[in-house]
C-alpha cells in the first residue's frame, strides 16, 4: 500500500515539467526581488565619497603640502572649546594666537562639524570674530556623538589655517 496515498486518501500530484518551471520562476523572482531591495537600500545608504574626483586632488596634492609648511612656518596656535547644550545646539569658541603669542584678528573662520562616517550629516557653524583673536558660533541640531571639527581661516582670500580635529559631544 502507497503511504502517500493513506496518509492523504488522494494520489499525490506528478511532477511535471510545467510544474518545475512555476518553482523555478518564483525561486529566481524572489532572488532578484531580494537583490534589487538590497541593492536600493545600499544605494540610499551610501555616504558619498570624500573627493569629488580623485584626479584634481592628486594633482592639488603638492599645493597642499607647500600649504602645510607654510601654516607650521607661521607657528600659530589655535584653541577650539565645542559644547553642545540640551536643546542640541553646539557652540564653538576659537582663539587664534600668533608665533609671539598674540591674537590673530581679521581672519574669515569657518568651522564644520563633520561625521567621521558619513558627510551628509556634517553641521556647518557660523563664526564671528566676537573680541580679537576669538571667534565663536553655534551650529543648529546637533546631536551626541563622535564628530571632526574642521576649522579654515583665510586672509585675502588664501587659506592661512586649516585643522581637523576629533571631538566628541555628549
């Protein structure tokens, strides 16, 4: 006696070639479904890349290194306290002090809270000189976590100062 058959009390159904062609489409619909979800999610996920094109950086890499010399040349010395309150707003205070310990004053400072992983959650900061040699400013909605604060001052349209460097906000 067919235990199939006793089990159920009807005949099991052949495998027909028909049949093999339905599992097979629906095995290789949910394969390429699968790939194509996982393949929009990395897309919409991907943080972007840290030059816009690699050849113009390579070809600006020597005018970084004379820029780099040139900033260590001057022997400056720049400070930068960030605080972020409890309404999620940072507030960066820079001092900038000369090889003779004075204050640097006229120079166009730019700060950027920048994620380490991802540049499309970077905050940009707002400064001001508020007394010579300090510059302060705040950055809207922030929230807690390893960031870089990149900091540029230019005089005359020429960069004079650029420092990245790791914080960590609670």
């Amino acid at each position: 006696m067919d235990t199939d058959l006793a089990a159920s009390g009807r005949p099991p159904r052949p495998l027909t070639g028909r049949r093999v062609a339905v599992y097979l489409g629906a095995f290789f619909t949910l394969v390429i479904g699968v790939n194509g979800i996982m393949m929009k999610l990395a897309v919409d996920t991907l943080p972007g890349t840290v030059v816009d094109s690699a050849y113009r950086a390579s070809l600006a890499y020597n005018g970084e290194i004379a820029a780099a010399q040139a900033q260590a040349a001057r022997a400056w010395r720049v400070a930068a306290h960030v605080e972020r309150g409890a309404d999620s707003r940072a507030s960066v205070r820079i001092e900038a002090r000369d090889g003779a310990d004075l204050p640097v004053s006229g120079l166009v400072v730019s700060a950027r809270l920048a994620r380490p992983t991802d540049r499309r959650d970077d905050r940009p900061v707002r400064l001001a000189e508020r007394d010579i040699g300090i510059y302060r400013g705040e950055a809207a909605d922030v929230p807690p976590g390893q960031w870089d604060l990149v900091i540029e001052a230019e005089r005359g349209g020429d960069r004079v100062y650029l420092s990245r460097n790791r914080v960590v906000l609670p």
